[in-house]
C-alpha cells in the first residue's frame, strides 16, 4: 500500500530530497501506533505546531547570522575604486541595519526557546517569531546579496544558495499568511 513517488525538483535545498509519498489502503498494527489513541494524529499535529515554528525561526536566525558574516569578509576582500567595498559608507550602512535586524530576531527567539522550554510558548508567539524571522531573513539575504554584486547571483557563492534556500521557510510550517491570520485571532479571541 505504500510508493514513493517521483522526486520534486525545488527552487532551493537541493541537498534535501523531496518526494510524492502515496498510502494506499495501509494498515498499521495497533502495536505501532503513535501517539495516545487513533484518530488523534492531527490533533497531535496541531499541538507541535508552536514547537516546529519556534525550530523554522531559529533557522532563520542562524542563517541570517551566516549571510551577514559571509557578506563582512567578502566585502573585506572585494576590491571598489580602489578601496574594500567595506569601507564605503552604504556598504557599512546596509550591514549595520543587517546586524540589527539579525540582533533583535536572535533576542526574540532566545524569549520563544525560554517560552518553550517553560512550556508556556502561545500560538500567537510561535507564530510571529516563524512568520517575522523568515520574512526578515529573506530581506538580509536580499541585502547581502546585492552586496556581492553580479557574483552573488552565482551558485558558486554560498549567499546564492541562501537566497533560494532561505525562500521556502515564509512557506512551510504553514505560510506566513497563515502566521498573520494566527496571530490577529489571537488578538481578537
């Protein structure tokens, strides 16, 4: 009853195979249930859902932590009139507005880790720190990009890679959309 269907060819993640799964009539002994009865799996589902957005945002802090110092050292070694790119005052400007975005998200993650650890982490909380670190992040990356110039459009350079890769985290674990829908239910309940 169980096939794996075609791999999927993505934007991004290329090191991560994704596939069509198909569970056709599956019977599943009662001894390898998981979890506490049957019928309860979305329920289960649904209660780690915080956990699993909490897991998307400090993704998205790490790799806004790795663009910004990618960006520091090629900028360091990438030579504009004469001079590093990062002794330009734009070039230092776009990394300074980087670096506090990156600061404030990792500070609001520490809370949600706390939060989760304590067992007390909403889904409002969850929500904004998976919808707000994946939209920053895709902004840093957008910015350190363009820092490479012609070069950061190239697959040879890792801020390349993060730009597609970073694109799917405002997707899964349910789309940004939806984290904003969360979050203003949670203000009106």
């Amino acid at each position: 009853g169980f096939r794996r269907g075609r791999l999927l060819e993505k934007l991004g993640q290329k090191s991560l195979d994704t596939a069509e799964l198909f569970f056709d009539g599956v019977r599943v002994p009662a001894a390898n249930l998981l979890g506490e009865a049957e019928g309860r799996g979305f329920t289960q589902l649904m209660q780690q859902l915080p956990r699993e957005r909490l897991l998307i945002a400090v993704g998205a802090v790490a790799t806004m932590r790795r663009a910004i110092d990618e960006t520091v050292a090629y900028t360091r070694t990438r030579q504009v009139f004469g001079q590093p790119l990062i002794d330009m005052q734009n070039t230092r400007f776009k990394l300074a507005e980087c670096e506090t975005v990156a600061t404030i998200a990792a500070r609001f993650v520490d809370d949600c880790i706390t939060r989760q650890l304590e067992g007390v982490l909403d889904l409002s909380t969850a929500a904004m720190a998976k919808w707000w670190t994946t939209q920053m992040n895709c902004q840093v990356i957008d910015e350190c990009l363009q820092l490479h110039g012609g070069y950061g459009y190239m697959l040879e350079y890792p801020i390349a890679r993060m730009y597609a890769d970073a694109r799917v985290g405002k997707i899964y674990g349910g789309s940004n959309e939806i984290m904003k829908e969360i979050i203003a239910r949670g203000m009106t309940a």
